[in-house]
C-alpha cells in the first residue's frame, strides 16, 4: 500500500511538474500512457486511416471484378429516316426513297470473356486478401514509431524535471557559498564556480525543454492530435515489460514465415500468376455472346403499308418484334502467336516478385537478428544501471548524513547528488530502450501489435 502511496505521489510531482512547464509557455497538456497512445494511434493515425480507406478500394475493385457475368439491359426508342438513292438486297438502286420507321422496345446484351473473367476475379481476391497483410505490416511499422516516439518523449521529460530538481539546488547552494562569503568561511572563487554551475544546469534544462516538446509535436503528428496541446507521459515509474522471454530466443530461422510483409508478398506473387491464365488458358475458353430484345416497330408518322399484303389484314403503324442472338465465339490474336508480349511481360513480374520475396526474407532475418541483439543488450543494460542506481542512492544518503554533521562541502552534496539523478535517468532510459526493444522483437518475430 505505501508502494502504491508512493507512486501516485510521484505521478503526480511529475505531473504538476509538467502543468507548471507547459504554464510558463502559455501551452495547454494532456496525459498519456504508452497504452493509450497504441489505442489513439490504431484509430486516429493518418498513415492507418489511409490504409483502411486502400482496403475499401480494393474491395471495390473486386466487386467490379465480380460483376463480369452481370449481362446489360437497355431500353430506348429509335428513328431512321433515309431520303434518296437506297440499295436494295440483290444490288438494285432504288431513287427518290422516303423511309421513316419507329423502333422502341427493351433488350438484353451479354458478352462473357469466361476465362478472363473468371481469372481477374480470383486476382482480385488475393489482392484483396494480401492487402490485409500489407495492412498490418505498415500499422506496426507505425505502432513501433509511437512506442518508441513515446519512450523518447517521456525521456525528454524526466530529464527536464530532473535539470529542474539540480538547478533548484544548486542555487540554494549558491546562495548558502554567498553567506559563507561574506563572513570569510568560503571563498569567492568557489561562489561563482557555484553561479556558474546553476547557469549551466539551466541551459542543460532548457535543452531538454526542447527536446521534449519536439517529442511531443512528433507524437501528437502520430496521433493525429493538436500539436499545441503538450502531451504529459504518466509511466514515470517504469518497469521493464516482457512482451517476449529471453530465454525462448532460440531457433528463430523459421519466425519470418509469420511475418505480415512475406504473407502479403506471397499472396500478391499468386495474384501475378493467377492473371497469368488470362493471357494461356483464358484463350482456349470462347467468348459467349447472347443478345435479345423485344419491341414495337413500324411507321413514324403513320400506318406503313404490308408486301404481301393478304386480304383482311389489319393496317398499323406499330406491329411486335422479336430477336434473339446466341454465338460462341474464339479470339486468337495473332500478336500472341508471333510475339506473346503480354505472357512475357506477367512472367517477368512473376520473377521480380520472387526476386522480392527473397529480398524481405533476407531483411525480415537482418530485423529479427537485430532485435534478438538489441533485447540481450538492453537486459544487461538495465542490469548494470539498475547497480549504479542504488549505488548512488546508497552514496547520496550518505553524503546527506555527512551534511547534517557539517563534514561535507556544498559542492560534494552536489555532486552526490547529480550523479544519483544522472544514474536514475540512465536506469529510466535503460528500461525505456529495453521496453522498445520488447515491441520491436515481438513485431520483428510475426506478431501483430
């Protein structure tokens, strides 16, 4: 319980710490976790709203695909009028012709490319389904930004509060060499040695005030949130986190399977081979062709007169019509059969595709040894400086004690003190770094963030 006390007491130190900062330049804040910022990144970012929108375009494209079979219906009205010279069927002129007809009616017009429509469609769905892939590998290229961009941010900050906590204290101890000045017990010297310390300790806060906010405009551009508006990190007590075990990163030849970017490279290298059969088998499917309508025809202005004309017979100007057209029909393009360009240009893609594969295999393995290293190297890391920070905290307390018995200089304190904060923050960056380390080395290994 005083654990937890003790935390929310420094949570919120650290907090009022960061109103009081974003204050003094007239900035607006928001908290944020390392959780939170993944949840708002998932939903807000652009680069994965833009994504998202990529997949309704292809779903788009393979409804068209899908519609290959769907015939056309139309319906209309139409007039010819022909005056002059007309031909008739066995080659004979006819002169002073006045023709005028009326056509109205309703049909349908199907022509069906079996083969390629059949092949387009099956593309388009493994373009579709590889795009889901593609989907999830730029999302954790993004999530991984935000989690880094967030450590760094939170870095940034503490170390600022950490400049701030120093130069408060050197000043006390600057103003205490003054007294100690003026009544003989310390020299001058050691005074603006002190003066000059405190300036120094605020230009190195004033850098990381820097650096913070330009952590905070980066993560709010991620976020897609007002870069106005300074972000406060809560995870100020840090714990390594163990998305992965160190001891279980054996035998990883086989983990670049799982990764998004293959399975997406994969699926597109079948969507190429699969538009290949639009250009081999697709040729030795005929095209269908059905055509149909149904209509009234006959005089535009008027009754037409009838040849033969029987006794009895109705005169009208309109009389129904039917038509019905079925064909099969094969096209061989004779390019094909001389040069084949567009079989040749497919296979081409095909071995650029696998070409490609090849190349993320290798640069999936470049990443997964990378993150193996960088998560064996950061464990040490957080070992080591956890020692020197309690190390330091251990010689700090100390040197507090030798300052209520009055052995010890103002500048030793100082000192103590500077490398007990400098230790915290290297033990804060070192688990900062590892934790990065962790979401990288899960991604680097085929899970999704």
């Amino acid at each position: 319980m005083n654990r937890h006390l003790k935390y929310l007491l420094k949570l919120k130190l650290s907090i009022a710490f960061g109103l009081l900062l974003s204050n003094i330049y007239g900035q607006e804040t928001s908290t944020i976790s390392i959780e939170s910022s993944l949840k708002i990144a998932g939903a807000n970012n652009l680069t994965i709203s833009k994504l998202n929108l990529n997949k309704t375009v292809l779903e788009a494209d393979l409804l068209i695909s899908k519609g290959w079979w769907i015939p056309e219906l139309f319906a209309g009205i139409q007039t010819r009028q022909l005056q002059g010279a007309a031909m008739n069927g066995n080659g004979s002129f006819f002169t002073e012709v006045n023709q005028q007809n009326l056509w109205n009616g309703v049909g349908i017009d199907a022509l069906w490319n079996i083969g390629e429509g059949i092949y387009k469609t099956k593309a388009s769905e493994l373009k579709l389904e590889a795009n889901t892939y593609k989907t999830k590998a730029e999302k954790n290229i993004v999530l991984l930004e935000v989690a880094d961009t967030y450590y760094q941010l939170l870095i940034g900050f503490l170390k600022t509060n950490a400049y701030h906590q120093l130069h408060t204290v050197a000043d006390n101890i600057s103003q205490q060499l003054a007294l100690q000045v003026g009544v003989g017990l310390a020299y001058e010297s050691e005074l603006l040695l002190a003066q000059s310390n405190v300036h120094h300790l605020k230009i190195q806060e004033l850098n990381q005030q820097k650096y913070y906010y330009k952590k905070s405009a980066q993560l709010s551009r991620l976020l897609n949130l007002n870069p106005f508006n300074s972000l406060i990190p809560i995870d100020t007590i840090l714990k390594p986190i163990e998305l992965v075990n160190i001891d279980s990163l054996e035998n990883l030849d086989s983990l670049s399977n799982k990764r998004a970017e293959i399975q997406y490279a994969e699926l597109l290298l079948k969507a190429v081979s699969t538009e290949k059969l639009t250009t081999t088998k697709a040729f030795f499917i005929p095209n269908v062709r059905f055509n149909s309508f149904g209509s009234l025809y006959g005089g535009l202005l008027g009754p037409v007169s009838l040849m033969p004309s029987s006794p009895g017979s109705e005169i009208k100007q309109l009389y129904p019509t039917t038509s019905m057209n079925f064909s099969l029909q094969w096209k061989i393009p004779i390019e094909k059969l001389i040069y084949n360009g567009p079989t040749k240009k497919i296979e081409a893609s095909e071995k650029i595709q696998e070409l490609e594969i090849k190349e993320i295999k290798a640069a999936i393995n470049q990443d997964i040894a990378s993150a193996k290293q960088n998560l064996l190297i950061g464990n040490k890391q957080t070992e080591l400086a956890n020692k020197a920070y309690l190390q330091s905290k251990k010689a700090f307390n100390q040197c507090a004690k030798r300052q209520e018995l009055g052995t010890i200089r103002p500048f030793e304190l100082l000192q103590a003190q500077e490398i007990f904060i400098q230790s915290k923050l290297d033990y804060i960056e070192a688990i900062a770094n590892y934790n990065t380390a962790q979401y990288a080395f899960q991604v680097a290994t085929g899970i999704n963030l």
